[in-house]
C-alpha cells in the first residue's frame, strides 16, 4: 500500500478527523478518520473536501424517524420526506390535528405539539388575569379571526390577501393588551395601514405589528379604506 504525504493528516472535516496520511485503494486517495462520536472508518479525500460526507452517519442516525414515533404530543403518521434541505413527516396532535412537522424540531424538543399548547398556556394566562370580558380582547381575536379563519366573511380581504399578525400577539392576548392598553380608548378602533403605507407605500398594511399598529377614530380609519380602493 502507497502512503500519500498529501498533508491532510491532523485536518478535520465536519466532524471527522483525519488520522492516517493518504493511500490508494480502488484507484481512489483515502485516508482514516475518526468522528466525534468515537467511529473510525475510511473515507475517499474528495469526499471529506468536498463536504460530501462530515460524519460517519451518526448526524443522521440522530435523526432517523418511522412511523409510530411519538414526540411530546405529536405521533408521526406519515413516512419522512424532503422538501430543499428539510427532512419533514406528517404528524398527529393528540388534540386530533395533522400537520407537517420539521423532523430536526421534533427530535430538538422545539415543536411540542401542533400548537394547542400555546393555545392554552394562552387561555390559562387570560383566566388568570381575568381579561376574556375586557374589549380589547374583542379587538385582538377580531384581528386573529380575520387573518386566520378561513370561515371569517373578511378573512378574503385579510388573511386571504396576506396579511398577518405579529407572532407574538396571535397566541398570547396579554402580549397584545400589554401593548394596546395604554394606548386604547373606548370608540377607538384598530388601525394597520396608515403607519404601513407611509412606511412602505401601497394601498394597505400586511401586518398586524406593535411597529404598524395604532388605534384611530371611526372616522380615520374610513378615510383609509376609502384612499386604499
């Protein structure tokens, strides 16, 4: 066997360190590496240089998923798939919803649920504050309704014409009253598009956000309807 002084020895790739010179096997350069998680086995050079391969495969195996697996609240249903550098699988919620999950956030603990936990350390946080009779409660599922429901008779010329709502006001309302509180006055109404389009120019605002969001008058905001048409 042909020993290469091709000056790899010592290098690491990813997680595999390089601990043989070079030598030839199969008409290829290869040298032993060792990976993180204590493995050795050989590997082609322009593999290892290339970024082919940066591990043994234990990255992988960290991620392997089959139907019948149970994360948290969320039972896969479905085999693995790609979509670009996503490794996805359908999901099911005890709650009864079937989502398509991020398998890397599944095995992370990032995604617990299809979001019925939020929902309800959300309701928990109202009950404890005791702010479902408040008006502006009213405001803020009015705004969540339009955005996301699709049942909702405005929701066409909302959430249908993609416009959202901050994330951290569409499952928490006391992030939403913390913010509107102070500013709000009975009569008053919710206004996204004045702040938006001198901003950004167009006929209206996209995003229901703490930067674009204000409270006007009925009379305002009849104004802004009317310029946007």
């Amino acid at each position: 066997m042909a020993i290469l002084r091709n000056g790899q020895l010592g290098v690491k790739f990813g997680r595999l360190l390089v601990i043989t010179n070079g030598y030839r096997q199969n008409k290829r350069t290869v040298v032993d590496a060792k990976c993180d998680c204590g493995n050795v086995y050989v590997y082609r050079l322009d593999h290892l240089k290339s970024g082919a391969v940066n591990s043994c495969g234990c990255i992988q195996k960290k991620y392997e998923t089959k139907i019948g697996d149970v994360f948290n609240r969320l039972i896969v249903i479905g085999e693995p798939y790609i979509i670009g550098k996503s490794k996805m699988a359908k999901v099911r919620c005890e709650c009864g919803i079937e989502k398509d999950m991020n398998i890397r956030k599944l095995h992370s603990g990032w995604t617990k649920s299809c979001g019925c936990i939020s929902v309800e350390l959300t309701t928990e946080r109202l009950t404890t504050h005791g702010l479902t009779n408040h008006p502006l409660y009213r405001v803020w599922s009015g705004v969540k309704d339009r955005c996301y429901n699709e049942n909702t008779p405005a929701y066409k010329y909302y959430g249908g014409s993609g416009v959202k709502m901050f994330d951290g006001w569409k499952d928490d309302f006391v992030c939403f009253y913390d913010w509107a509180i102070d500013k709000w006055i009975k009569g008053l109404e919710i206004d996204k598009d004045i702040l938006y389009v001198q901003k950004h120019g167009g006929k209206f605002g996209l995003m229901y956000s703490p930067e674009y969001c204000q409270f006007v008058t009925k009379k305002e905001n009849l104004q802004q309807r009317r310029s946007s048409k």
